[in-house]
C-alpha cells in the first residue's frame, strides 16, 4: 500500500513539500534568483517541467534559465570574470575539461544532500543527475526482424546510415560492435575503429549532429542509426515506426556544476539539492527518456519506464560506459584525425 501511494505523489504534493523544506530562505518580498544554462530543445523543455518551474513554485526563487552551455563558454566566462551563470549542466567531456582548468566552483555538501546518488557521481565539483545512451536504432519496415550492431557495420547489409559527428560515442560502438568487451575499451583502439566504420562508409548518408538525426529518422531519410537515445525517443514518439536497442550502447553522466564567481552560490546549492531529490528526478524520465540517478527515484517510477530507461542495471550490462577523462586527454590528439576521416 505505501509502495503505491509513493507512486501518486502530484507535482502540487511535490512543491508543497520542498517550499516547507527552503522556509526561510526566501521571502516573497525578496526571492532569490538563479540562472541556470542548458542546451536548449527538448531537453531544457524537459528540465523546466521537472526542475525549474517546480523549484521556483516550490522556493519563490526566480529561476532563469538560458542555454549555450559547454566548456569553452564556462572558460571564457571565469578568465574574464563575467560569470552569468550560477548553475551549469554539464555532460561527462565537459565537466572533466571545466574541473581540469579549476574553472568551478566545490559543491557544498552541507547544503546539497546527495547521500542517495552513487558515490561516483558525488564528486567535489558536480552531482551527476542523470543518465543517458547513445543507442543503436533502426527502421522496423526496413528491418522486421531487428538489427544487430554487427549487422550496423555489414556492408552486405544494405541501408542508408548515420552516425554522430563525434569521434566519442561513434569509436567506442565500432569498438564494441568487432567484439571488444566493454571492460577492455580504453584506451581505445582508434584505427580499429575506424577500420569498423570503414566498412560501411559508402552507405552513411553523413556524420550529423544529435537534432539532424531526430530529424532524418522522422523525414524517412535513413534506415539505420547510432545517436541520442532521447532523440530517437522523441522520434518514435513523433510517428516514426523505429525501434532501439541497448546492445553496444554507450551511457554517459550529466552533472550539475556551478562556475567559479557565480554570482547566485547559495541558491545554486539550493536548486542543485532540489533537482537531485527523488521526487524532482522521477519527474525527469516523465518528460524525456533519460534515466534518473537517486536511488529512490526509480520506486517512484512505473515499473515498466522504469526498466526501458538508460540507467537500469540491465540495460547497462549491454553496452560500454562513457569514459571522459581518458576523452579529455586524448581528444585533441584524435580530432584532427576523425575529422580527416569523415571528410574523406
């Protein structure tokens, strides 16, 4: 009984309960503010319901959210000590890339109760919040029966193809689709793996970024594709007659961080600890097919999305796990020889 009432908590429950927690902190006369970067899209459209409206409702704070954020920003904002932003999310790259440069700010675990995330996502500088694949996926009128990561890189496999304009993600699945074992990717074997995608090179219809492959599975442009399990989500749930699978899939963290000089710290403690919460990270997976990180959450989650999300053991078990900082020190090195590759 108390299993299922835990499952009816409304988002009205939900502010009600977190406003009383942050009493105090904020009057209605004088809110707090935080300023919050994301991507942008579906996925920040996501992040307001689950995060940022609730959290405002919740606190009286005001949230701003904007969207350009990425490593090279971050650095450019804390050399020039013109931070506008108080909290960041950050995928695994660019987290290693901003923690590296000392370009954020410690998270203070005082105020951001994290004991129901993994310890390795606890981390000085950022709290993983959730998780992400990039899945194989293709066409079910072009393949009834299923399509297998070898099969992806058969050239007698006939089908028009894409793949991300991403030397990571892309390598590590040729990698895992010849056989390597998710235990023995790294370092990783780069002239394999682009011996793997050599095969196939004549039938990929491009390298494209994470929208255009939303975009050509829904336009019927390709038959076959490796990218952003939630923008392959969004696609079927567009009307494509697609189907994906988590075998040789590869799950990647995003954090939340805040920059070094931010001028809202306290608040984006506050906010950080709000979105990591059971209730508040149940309400991701609602939005958008990324997977939660708070232990609780999933009890809070329709068993059945709960055990398709990226994330659950057994989803896990079938492919690699992104490892950024081996990426962090090998990219430079390995860019200029993908992008070589791909425009060959």
């Amino acid at each position: 009984m108390e299993k299922n009432r835990s499952r009816k908590i409304t988002t009205g429950a939900l502010i009600a309960a977190v406003g009383a927690m942050f009493i105090g902190a904020a009057s209605a006369a004088d809110p707090g503010k935080v300023v919050i970067a994301s991507y942008g899209g579906s996925f920040q459209d996501a992040q307001k319901a689950a995060f940022f409206e609730p959290y405002a409702k919740a606190t009286g704070a005001k949230v701003v959210d904007t969207t350009g954020t990425g490593y090279a920003k971050v650095k450019a904002m804390v050399t020039s000590g013109n931070v506008t932003w108080d909290v960041i999310s950050a995928d695994a790259a660019a987290y290693e890339s901003e923690t590296k440069e000392d370009l954020l700010q410690p998270i203070d675990y005082s105020i951001v109760k994290a004991d129901k995330i993994p310890a390795e996502l606890r981390l000085k500088y950022g709290v993983g919040y959730m998780k992400a694949t990039q899945n194989l996926s293709w066409s079910k009128e072009k393949f009834p029966n299923d399509l297998t990561p070898a099969q992806f890189f058969d050239p007698s496999v006939k089908a028009r193809r894409v793949m991300l304009a991403l030397p990571y993600y892309n390598m590590e699945f040729a990698l895992l689709a010849d056989g390597v074992k998710p235990s023995e990717l790294y370092p990783l074997d780069v002239e394999r793996a682009l011996k793997v995608i050599d095969r196939v090179k004549d039938q990929i219809v491009g390298f494209k970024g994470p929208s255009d492959v939303q975009a050509l599975i829904q336009q019927g442009e390709v038959d076959a594709a490796y990218g952003p399990g939630g923008r392959i989500n969004n696609a079927i749930k567009a009307g494509a007659n697609w189907k994906f699978s988590y075998e040789s899939s590869l799950t990647f963290v995003e954090y939340w961080a805040v920059p070094k000089g931010a001028a809202n710290v306290a608040e984006a403690m506050k906010f950080i600890n709000f979105a990591i919460q059971p209730e508040a990270q149940a309400e991701l997976p609602k939005q958008i097919f990324y997977g939660p990180v708070n232990s609780d959450a999933v009890k809070l989650l329709d068993p059945a999305l709960a055990k398709a999300l990226p994330g659950y053991p057994e989803n896990e078990k079938l492919g690699g796990f992104l490892n950024a900082k081996w990426w962090n020190e090998n990219l430079a090195s390995i860019t200029p020889r993908w992008n070589t590759y791909i425009m060959q």
